[in-house]
C-alpha cells in the first residue's frame, strides 16, 4: 500500500540520487550485505564503514573502511566519498551521526535514530504521541527500579535500555525481591520495567518512506522466537483482517510523527484478547524482512536504496505465502551442514552472510520458502534447515 503525505515542507522536490552514485553505509553485517547486493543491482555503488573488517558487507561492498565510529576524522572522510548515509546498524554514536550530517545527508535523520536506538527514549515517545505500549516505566537508579516494579507490578521484564537485541539483556521476574539480582546483572545501567502479558503472536510491519512523504508498508509479518532469537517468519501473518489494517496504520503514524525517510520495522504484540501493542522500532531493514528478498516484489533493501535516495517507493506486494528460517552457528557443531540436502527442495533459496566463525546463536544465514498457503511454506523451509543434519 502506497499513500502520499500533505505535509507541509514534505521533499518533493529534493534531488534525486541517481544510479552511479555511491551510497554509505554504517554498520557491516548481513543487513547491509543485502543492501549492497540491492543497490549494487541498480547501479549504485556502496562503501561500508565498521571497527570489523572482511566483513558480510565488506565482502560485496565497493569499500570497506575500517575505523571505530568514535573516529571522526575517518568518518569526515567517509562522508565525503559518498552521496548519502544510511544504517544497517543503529547502535552508533550521536556524535558520529553529527559529524556526518554536516557534510552529506544522513537518511534516517539522527534524531530519528537517536528516538529508536534506546528503548526508554523510544517508549516515551511512542508514549507522548498516544501510540498503544505495554506499560513500562523507566529506571536510572536501583531505587527507581523498585519504584518501577512495584507500580507495573509481577510478573514483568526488566529489560537494559540501551544495546539489547536477540533478548540480550532481558530478565523476566515473578517477584520484587528478584529485581536487585537483574541489576547487579545489568551493572547500574538504565533500564525499562515493563509488564509481562501473555501473547497469541508477535508480529512485524516492516515500511519505508520516501523523501516526498510516500509511504510504503507490507503486510504484517507473524515472527516466532527460540531462546529470544528469531527462529521462523511467515507472511502474511494469520491474524484478522482489521488487525492487520491498524497495525499498518500505526506503522504509518509512527513515520510520520519521526518525519522518518528510510526503512523502519514496528515490532507489534498481539496480545490473547486481541490487543494491538507497539512493543519496539527498528531503524533499519529488519531480520523478519528477510522473505522479501525472494517473496515480493520490491524487497525491503530495495525499497532503503530507494527511499535514501528520492526515488519512487516500489510495490510492497507479496508474489506468494512466503517463510524465513534463520540458520544460527549451532547447525555447524557437527561440522559442515548438507547444503545439497536443503537445496534439493526446489522453492527453497539459500542465503549465507559471509560469516567464517559459527558461533551458537550466531546468525549465519537463512532459508526462504514460496508455497500455495503460509502454513506450506512454513512447512517447506522448515525441513529443509532439518535437511541440514541430515
């Protein structure tokens, strides 16, 4: 679905960035190795900035700059060698986002980033604008902390407000006298108490918006999860048609209300009586977009080339029922996985990142899998990763 904003000031005339530019890049993972294959597929050319080097973007990228992001004079530098920034990684510094944004356009801005990279700031603001949240409060001091818990009450998650990702700093208690042990764990950093409230689906609207204040939203992705990491997407997710409908609303409102232009993913909770909650934002293509590579017919990477760059969105249509599972390190703890064993089920694509150390957890690629209905789809890229042991 395509809609134009009447928003005053909206870009509608900023100059296009054409084909033959060179894009930046600011993070080196396999979000920004598919960005790179997307844009590199129209023409553009791609540099990557990280503290890593041979890295999954580094790989197929034009330029791979290795320097940490403190570094501004390197970034000074990078920001001259290309057209615009984007981000395929959110947790950098606001003094490394400012340093760039004086010399060339950054896209998310970075007070959009600074909004979504930080789970307190990101709650207040979808607080403040009335947007549909778990109750949380925020915690600075242990003190707060125990302030924060026994208003929301238990069971609840205390969860670190900066840098958690794949459940990583998360801790789920039943009780208050459990909340100093989370945080002597969470070390005196900030934290967001939140309710605990039982689900019947997670799910993600992944969108873009362009620079003339287009957006562009697909349907809502249904996510299930093992031991807090991603394990199977599906799309489009199983839920009523009018849920799906407010969910890409929100979706929509939250780009508005950042004056966002890029990718970003709204991750929702469905909760069992059917409540709609806005449970985080990412600032970024998203691990749950993954399908769109191969199951719709503009992908979520192709659409970031295309928002940056002031270009018109493409159609967020899905060609099929489509699935993702993710391949994490452990398959390798035997040795290599049968990669002909996946391959032999023909709707089914294989995507590795690049990787050479395989670590348990770590994401090292994934399947993807077209079928006749959601549930065939599911069904197929499922065995295939099993084949993987076979």
């Amino acid at each position: 679905m395509i809609s134009s904003s009447s928003r005053p000031g909206a870009a509608s005339h900023a100059q296009v960035i054409t084909p033959g530019a060179t894009l930046g890049v600011l993070g080196s993972g396999q979000l920004g190795r598919m960005f790179t294959i997307a844009a590199r597929r129209m023409g553009y050319r791609v540099h990557t900035f990280s503290p890593d080097q041979d890295t999954p973007t580094g790989q197929v990228a034009d330029r791979e700059v290795t320097a940490p992001y403190e570094d501004l004079d390197a970034l000074r530098a990078f920001a001259r060698e290309v057209a615009v920034v984007t981000f395929e990684f959110e947790n950098v510094p606001s003094d490394a986002v400012h340093a760039l944004d004086y010399i060339v356009p950054v896209r998310p801005s970075g007070a959009a980033l600074y909004t979504a990279q930080q789970r307190g700031r990101e709650k207040a603001f979808l607080l403040e604008r009335g947007f549909p949240t778990v109750p949380f409060a925020r915690a600075s001091t242990f003190e707060e902390l125990l302030d924060g818990v026994a208003r929301i009450g238990t069971p609840a998650v205390i969860k670190s407000a900066a840098f958690g990702y794949d459940g990583k700093g998360q801790h789920k208690i039943t009780r208050l006298a459990e909340a100093e042990h989370v945080w002597n764990e969470l070390e005196g950093r900030e934290a967001l108490v939140e309710k605990f409230v039982s689900l019947q689906a997670e799910i993600s609207v992944i969108a873009a918006r362009g620079l003339d204040g287009a957006i562009a939203e697909y349907p809502p992705f249904e996510n299930r999860h093992s031991n807090h990491i991603l394990d199977v997407t599906t799309a489009p997710a199983l839920i009523p048609a009018p849920l799906a409908a407010r969910a890409r609303e929100i979706a929509r409102a939250i780009l508005e209300a950042l004056d966002y232009v890029g990718v970003l993913c709204v991750e929702f909770f469905v909760t069992t009586d059917g409540e709609l909650l806005v449970n985080e934002l990412a600032p970024r293509p998203h691990n749950s977009g993954h399908l769109t590579f191969d199951a719709a017919i503009t992908s979520q990477f192709e659409q970031q080339v295309r928002s940056i760059c002031g270009l018109p969105l493409g159609s967020t249509e899905l060609l099929k029922p489509a699935a993702m599972a993710n391949l994490l390190g452990d398959l390798w703890a035997d040795g290599e996985p049968n990669w002909a064993a996946a391959c032999r089920h023909p709707d089914v694509k294989l995507h590795l990142y690049g990787k050479t150390q395989p670590r348990p957890g770590r994401k090292m690629g994934h399947l993807t899998a077209t079928g006749r209905t959601v549930q065939e789809a599911q069904d197929t890229v499922v065995a295939a990763r099993d084949a993987l042991l076979s």
